[in-house]
C-alpha cells in the first residue's frame, strides 16, 4: 500500500520552514502553509475509511506557565489537548509529546514564530485524536479508555532548550514547558496514575527519549512507568556527499537552545553536547523500559538527513527520496547500510528484556498517531504482529517484543510515504 502525499515534507516532519522554502527550494509559503495540513489531511484520509468522524479534542492553555518561564518562542502560553480517561482506564496516563522538526538558527526560529510549532496564536484549537490516541477500543485495544493527552510543541528543541533572546525576542523554554506541563497534569489527576506511558513522535519521539527517565520519577515506584519513541531514532549518518547533515542540524540546535544543561550527565560526561542529542548514544543508559518504533528506511531521515538537496545538488536523488521505487541498486545500498547502521545502534539497549523494538523495513515515519499504520486491517505488521498490538504487549509485560524486519522489499504491509 502507498499513500500519495502531495508536495511538501518540510510539512510532516518540518523540519525547518526557511530551510524548506529557500535552501529546499520547495515551493512558497502558500505552499508551506497548505503543507503544514498534510499530516492532519493524511490522518483525516487514512482514518476515514474506518472512523469517519475522529474524536476531535480541544486545546487548553497552560495559565500558570508564563510565570514559570515556560512559554512558546514568541513567549505565548504552551497547551495541550487531553482526553478523560475512563472505567478501567481512569488512572492511567499516555502523554504523546507533539513532534515537528527544530530550529537551528535566528532565522528559522524567528519564522517558526509564525507557526503553530512556535506560537499558541497558531496553533489548532481542535486535533483529531487517532491510532494511540483513538477513545475506541476497535482502532486503539490497549490504551482507548486512558487519559490521554497530545502536548503542544512550541520550542523547536525537543522539549529540551532553556535560554532566549533578546535581540530577536526568542524565547527557547522547552524544558520549562515540559516541567509545567508535567506540573498541570499532576495537579489535574495524572498524581494517582497506576500507569502511564510517555510517548511522542519525531522531534517529540526524540523527546519521549530525552525526558523517560524524568517522567518516571515523578512518580512513586508503584507506579507502572514507561515510554514509547515513535520515529525518534535519529541517526547521526554520513549523508550521500560524505557530511553530515543532521549532525549539522543538531549542533545548531543544541548550542542556539542552551540544549546542554539538559542533556543526560550519563553522556554528557563522556561526549559532546550534539553527539548527546542523538538517540544512538542515550537510549542503553535510559532506566525506564523504552519502546523504540521505527522505519528502517525512515522517509524523514532519507529525506533531510540523507539526502537533503545541500548533499545533493545535482538532485540524483530526488526522485528516489520522493518515491522508493524509484531508488537505483545503488541508492537501495546506501539505504541498506543505513538499515544496518540503524540496528548496529541499538544493540546493546536491545539486549535489555525491559526494552521493546519494532523496526519495520517500510519507508514511513510517525505510525503510532495515524490509525492506519496504529490498528487497522491491513496496518503494517511482523510476522504476524501489527504494532499497537506489539506495543500493548511489551507494556503490559504480556510477552517480550524484539521486532526486526527483513529488509527491503521483503515486507509487503508496509504503508509507504509517496510523495509527489
Ligand atoms: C544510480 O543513480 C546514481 C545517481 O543518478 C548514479 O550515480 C549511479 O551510478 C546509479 N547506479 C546504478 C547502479 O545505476
């Protein structure tokens, strides 16, 4: 199955508006503003087949947290959607942490201040809540009747930056934002949870790393606590001219947001504030059982950490990073290796049985939040285990979860991102 996503990526997973509009050359702002509902316009299409009408759940804006420091880039309140839980369900507690791509510089910071990523005057007053965020049992089984709650990312930093400024009236409180968040949740119910699990996507996916071990020390050891990384294994790869593209991005990232402070004194001790914004080199020290979700040939990494169009100029693999089919024996090599990078990163944390794994040799990225990547007749699977049911079972200790695809083109329930 394949699923036609017109035009922009910068859109899904956004990584850098300005980047996309002129390093990119992809298309206008107009452009970019119709893109930024690509990713709502996909899981609206894909879940419509099955529930035509999602939940629809609305933004609520965190008051106190203006005087607490934490606040959007252009210093409005951050906020969040949550869904009551219910029954069996009412002590529980799943965060998904929005995700988004970051900022790196003035420039693009400063635009993101025109976003729903960098300001509350943007952002949806209303989200569908789909796949992990579903309240039906038939397109979410294990989580439908938790609290669940999507939180706002406004930050550009993963949740993790602490510094602003002035001169461009840039405020870069992401770890601030996550401690009122964390802070208005407790106070509204989420201090009696039995169970919680703290999940995100992307950038957000990244952030369900940075901050697991965090999250499960807000709460007493009784409670049943892990997190789940949605596309948030982020390699640092070499790109297809031999640079380093994400690393790059991260560096830019890590300094210009004052990353550093936050980043875990486990890496930090023996490396560089960038090489510790890399999963690859925190996830065998988090403590708290951690679920790592990932295309193996991720459509986001291919395209702005592989293969970005500064890394290929001559555009040989354009048409490859907007269609799979259309990759050469060559290019399909380079991405095998990137499979094998992925695995080889992941070795030691996998070898842990508190750990769960689902690396599927699809060319997608984010399939926990869409339903029909989430739980639906044909979602992807290994083996005969499609991934909500992977991720219900290593929660709820019912049996260890170590998925690793064949690579590619064994897997024929892949739901391919094609893009025009
Ligand atoms: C694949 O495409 C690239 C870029 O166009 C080219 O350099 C390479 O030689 C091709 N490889 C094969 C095996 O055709």
């Amino acid at each position: 199955m394949e699923l036609r996503v017109p035009v922009l990526w910068c859109v899904l997973a956004s990584l850098l508006a300005p980047l996309c509009r002129s390093d990119d050359g992809f298309g206008s702002l107009e452009d970019l503003n119709q893109g930024e509902g690509v990713l709502s316009f996909l899981d609206i299409d894909a879940v419509s087949a099955i529930a035509p009408k999602p939940l629809m759940v609305g933004l609520t804006l965190i008051d106190g947290a203006a005087a607490k420091g934490a606040v959007c880039l252009d210093g409005t309140l951050p906020g969040y959607h949550l869904h009551r839980g219910q029954g069996s369900g009412e002590n529980s507690w799943l965060i998904q942490l929005e995700g988004g791509g970051w900022c790196n510089t003035i420039r693009n910071c400063v635009y993101r201040k025109t976003t729903r990523r960098g300001s509350a005057k943007f952002m949806e007053k209303l989200l569908p809540f789909t796949g992990i965020l579903s309240n039906k049992p038939e397109e979410n089984p294990d989580f439908f009747n938790w609290n669940r709650v999507k939180l706002r990312y406004c930050d550009g930093a993963s949740f993790s930056g602490d510094g602003q400024n002035e001169a461009s009236q840039l405020y870069f409180r992401g770890q601030k934002i996550w401690l009122a968040a964390m802070e208005e949740l407790m106070a509204l119910g989420m201090k009696n949870a039995n169970q919680a699990l703290l999940s995100g996507c992307s950038a957000g996916g990244l952030a369900a790393i940075l901050h697991c071990d965090k999250f499960r020390n807000l709460f007493p050891s009784r409670t049943k606590v892990k997190c789940l990384s949605d596309a948030g294994l982020f390699l640092d790869a070499v790109d297809v001219s031999g640079g380093h593209a994400l690393r790059d991005i991260f560096a830019g990232v890590v300094s210009l947001q004052n990353v550093k402070v936050n980043l875990p004194g486990s890496c930090i001790s023996h490396m560089n504030p960038t090489s510790c914004f890399f999963p690859q080199n925190l996830v065998a020290n988090v403590k708290t059982p951690l679920f790592l979700l990932n295309a193996a040939y991720d459509a986001w990494q291919l395209q702005s950490s592989l293969a970005p169009s500064s890394a290929d100029p001559r555009g040989s693999w354009a048409s490859c990073k907007l269609n799979h089919q259309h990759c050469n024996s060559s290019q399909i090599e380079f991405l095998q290796d990137f499979r094998k990078q992925m695995l080889g990163s992941i070795k030691i944390f996998s070898s842990s049985p508190k750990n769960g794994l689902f690396i599927n040799s699809c060319f997608a990225h984010c399939q926990s939040e869409r339903q029909d990547t989430w739980f639906a007749e044909d979602s992807p699977l290994i083996g005969n285990k499609g991934i909500a049911e992977s991720v219900g079972d290593w929660y709820f200790d019912r049996v260890n979860v170590k998925a690793i695809d064949c690579p590619y083109p064994c897997d024929k329930t892949c739901h391919n991102l094609v893009f025009k």
